[in-house]
C-alpha cells in the first residue's frame, strides 16, 4: 500500500523560494503518475502540478506556470515541487497525490483522479 509524505513547507516572505518533497513508500512508486495540489483556508482544493512516471510530462496550473517546477527522482522514491518567486496568494496547505497508474489521464487536474494523498505541509507566505 503507497503512502505519501510531504516535507518542506514553512513561512517565508513574498518572492522567496521553497523546495516541496513527497517521499513515497509501500508500493511501487516510481511507476506512478503523481500530483501536487494545495487548499488554501476556505477554498476548495486545486490541481498544481503533476508528473508522469518517467518524468517526462509535465502539467502546471496556470496560476503557477513559469513560478513552480515539478521534478521527481525515483531512485529516492521522492517528488519534488519547487516553488519560485512566492506570492501571498500561494500560502495554502500543499498535497501530494498518486493515481496509482502509469500514465496521467486527461483529467490530471482533478483531484478525484488521486487515489492516495499525503497529509500535506503548510507554505506561509507574507507580503
């Protein structure tokens, strides 16, 4: 059974960086699509970014695009999201999502496409 856990979060000022990780365990991770997503308080969750399994495709919201980079490394079993040039509207608590299958759908940026989520890590963000 996969489980999922993000590492990285923290406060910091506006244009300031932070690197996100999703360590993986359990199952075989290097074989699955993977997402970040982040819910800011009283907003409902939305798709960042996701990653094939190899690695060589890419989705960004638009919000983020040019800002955050999504990378992953299999021999770690991690997946990484590098956030850029931060804005106060980024501060959310940010979720690593696997879809437990080889390939990213069409419907990547939906959240009901993830079957297993991390417990999420909390990225502050003050003007």
């Amino acid at each position: 059974q996969v489980q999922l856990v993000e590492s990285g979060g923290g406060l910091v000022q506006a244009g300031a960086s932070l690197r996100l990780s999703c360590a993986g365990s359990g199952g075989t991770f290097s074989k699955y699509g993977m997402g970040w997503f982040r819910q800011a308080p009283g907003k409902e969750r939305e798709f960042v970014a996701a990653i094939s399994w190899s690695g060589s495709i890419t989705y960004y919201a638009d919000s983020v695009k040019g800002r955050f980079t999504i990378s992953r490394d299999n021999a770690k079993n991690t997946v990484y999201l590098q956030l850029d040039s931060l804005k106060p509207e980024d501060t959310a608590v940010y979720f690593c999502a696997t879809n437990l299958r080889t390939y990213l759908s069409r419907s990547y940026y939906s959240s009901a496409e993830y079957d297993v989520w991390g417990q999420g890590t909390q990225v502050t963000v003050s003007s």
